[in-house]
C-alpha cells in the first residue's frame, strides 16, 4: 500500500487518545486497523504531544508509523510504503 503521511484521529473508547489514519475520516480503519474513531483538529505535528490533559497515543500506530517512515527514507522518496 502507498499513501502519504497520514491524519491524528482520536478514538472514541477514550478522551484524548490519539490514532493514525490513512483517511482521517470517522470510521475509516486507522494504521493499527482501529475503526472506532472520529476526525479531530489536531494536526499531525503534535503526535506524542502530551500536556495537562495527559494525551495518549496508540503504540501500535506509532510503531507501524515509524518503519513507514524508515522505508520512505531508505527509498528517498515522497510516499510512505508500508
């Protein structure tokens, strides 16, 4: 599958825990397969962010993000490839 950096989406089983998704669209399936979800405002950049509302961010999105990113940057291109 390619596709480009994916979207913050929050799950709904809990306040202020954050996924992947490929989409970013409510109850599309996010990179750890998650379907409960909804879109949220927060960008990407703030991934891993955690202030005094104790953000938490799936483990396993984290992992597969990070070997997306390993293999965008071994293949020096624009795309992530997972």
């Amino acid at each position: 599958m390619i596709l480009k950096d994916p979207t913050l989406v929050e799950g709904i089983a809990g306040v202020w825990f954050y996924h992947l998704s490929a989409s970013g669209r409510t109850g599309h399936p996010t990179l750890c397969g998650e379907t409960r979800v909804m879109q949220t405002e927060a960008p990407l950049s703030t991934w891993g962010l955690k202030t005094h509302l104790n953000e938490r961010f799936c483990e396993k999105c984290k992992e597969i993000y990070e070997n997306m990113k390993l293999k965008r940057d071994e293949d020096n291109t624009e795309r992530i490839i997972i």
